[in-house]
C-alpha cells in the first residue's frame, strides 16, 4: 500500500473537517494527485476537550491548536488546517503559515427564535456566545440583555439554543453556510455594527518551516488577497497581544492592489470602544496592521489596557 503523500492534521467538528477536505480537495486538483494521496488526520486536542469554562479561563485560544502542533513537528502529519481566527499571534516555533484560502462571508449572523433580530429580542433576554467580542457588541448594542456563556461546536450551541439555554445564539456565517446551515440565520449582522473577529471567514493552512516540497505545493492554494487581510489583522493582533481574553475586532480588505483596515478593542459591556483606520498598499498588510494596533493601545485607557496583560 502506498503512503498518502500529504497528511493533514484537523480537529474532528464538522466544521474542522469540512475545511481540511477543502484543503484536501484543491491540493488534489491543483496537483492532478490521486484521492489516496491526500490523508486527512483527526486530532482531538484541550479545546475541544474543555467544555465547562470559556477557553479565556483555561488557557485561551491556543488550545485549539496544541496537539495539531506536536504532531506536525512530530512529523505525524506534513500540514495543518485551522480557522483562521483560532491561530495564536505567536505561531509555534518550526511552523508557518503558509497558505490561506479565498475568504468567505465575514459577518457574524444571529439565530433567534420568535425574535428574529437583535433589535427585536424583548428587554433581559439571554444570548448565548463563546466570544468575549461578540458578547462585548451585543451589549453595545444592547446593554439590557444578558449574556452567558455558549461552549461548543455549531451543532452544539444550535442544540442548547433548541433546549430554551438562551433565547438566541450568534455564529460565523461562515461557518453556518459551510455545513449547510445558513437557514438557522434569522439576522445577517451589519459589519459597521458588529465588525467581526480578525480571520473570520479564512481558512489558514500551516506546514513546518523546513518542508520546502509542502510549502511549495500549498502555494497553489494561497489567495493573495486573503493573505494580505489576514497578515494585517495579525500584525494589529501581535501589536495588542491580543487573546481570547479581550474583545478585539477588525477587518481589512484588499482590492486591486490597496488595502483598507479598521480594528477596535471594546471593554467588555461594550460601553467603551477604540478603534483605529488605515489604507495603504496591499503589500505593506502587515506594517499597516502594526501601525493601528500601536495607535489604538496608545489611546487605550489604562485599565482597559490592563485587559491584555
């Protein structure tokens, strides 16, 4: 039997997995490979494991990515497939991103019940979400409902909504239009409104540093756009040192060569917020990143910065 030429690491929700047969998927096409060359590989790692506490508690995001870590560098698989927006700003030494594909939809999309909108949902209502921005924002917007604390894959947090656990729940629409979903959005959430997590909507595809023959075989795969959006919200992200641990949004966006980026902390009632805008050449994403994530944490009040220490 012949050895699967790439193996990719994944985490096991279907989400995760219908991303790393995307990956798996372009990889075949664009290198006229056979469907047995291509392995995808379930990993299960801390959290996905942690289900009783928001990961803010237990570690943060990186969870997500530990276990897919180590087995990269340990060789068990050649590249890795993530959510964009669950990559730590500090990559694990030995890894790079080398990949990232076309972004899809951005905006965040609530899933109501009798109330279909946000603005709809009666005074002290519950709204279940994992995110600390997203809860920051829905009390931006409106400060008198309640917010608790929403762990779990898609299916996961569809089901307690199904159980009366909160009147209503906010998922990437991303997310929800790659499983075939979507029809659960009762409000497609404005941008200018509710701006989304750095990376949302982009899948980001990882390969040890040292893998010259994977890194270059992912570059068939790489959206220039998308990495640019991506390479900015980062930088402004590695600036803030943000976390799950604070609520931060942005979203950059490149076209015919130019780039546009707005990021934001918020605290988290959502009363208060600091945001910063640049435009400039696509080619200088990460620079452009870094100079708002450095002007926003100077103008960010002192205990509001002491959020990301």
């Amino acid at each position: 039997m012949t050895s699967p030429r790439f193996r990719i690491g994944t985490r096991g929700s279907p989400l995760a997995l219908w991303q790393a047969n995307r990956v798996r998927d372009d990889l075949i096409a664009a290198h006229g490979l056979a469907p047995e060359a291509v392995e995808i590989v379930t990993i299960k790692t801390t959290g996905d494991a942690i289900q009783d506490r928001p990961l803010s508690e237990a570690g943060g995001k990186g969870l997500f990515v530990k276990e897919i870590d180590e087995a990269l560098l340990d060789g068990r698989v050649d590249l890795a497939v993530h959510s964009a927006k669950d990559l730590p700003t500090e990559l694990a030494p030995g890894t790079a991103l080398s990949a990232t594909l076309e972004r899809a939809d951005v905006r965040d999309a609530l899933i109501g019940g009798s109330a279909r909108t946000l603005k709809e949902l009666p005074a002290g209502a519950i709204v279940g979400t994992a995110s600390l921005r997203r809860g920051a924002l829905v009390r931006r917007l409106r400060p008198d409902l309640e917010v608790v604390s929403f762990r779990g894959n898609v299916q996961t947090r569809l089901d307690k909504l199904g159980r009366g656990e909160a009147h209503a729940t906010l998922l990437a629409l991303a997310g929800l239009t790659r499983l075939g979903l979507q029809g659960h959005a009762t409000e497609i959430l404005d941008i200018d409104d509710f701006p989304p997590a750095l990376g949302q909507g982009a899948i980001a595809v990882t390969a040890r540093e040292d893998d010259d023959a994977t890194r270059e075989a992912l570059r068939a795969l790489d959206h220039a756009a998308t990495a640019a959006a991506l390479a900015c919200e980062r930088s402004f992200l590695a600036v803030l040192d943000g976390s799950c641990r604070t609520p931060i949004a942005g979203l950059a966006r490149a076209e015919a060569g130019r780039l546009r980026f707005l990021g934001l902390v918020l605290s988290v009632d959502g009363a208060r917020t600091v945001e910063g805008v640049i435009e400039g050449d696509m080619a200088d994403a990460a620079r452009l990143g870094a100079e708002v994530g450095r002007d926003v944490k100077a103008r960010t009040p002192a205990d509001l910065l002491a959020a990301f220490g």
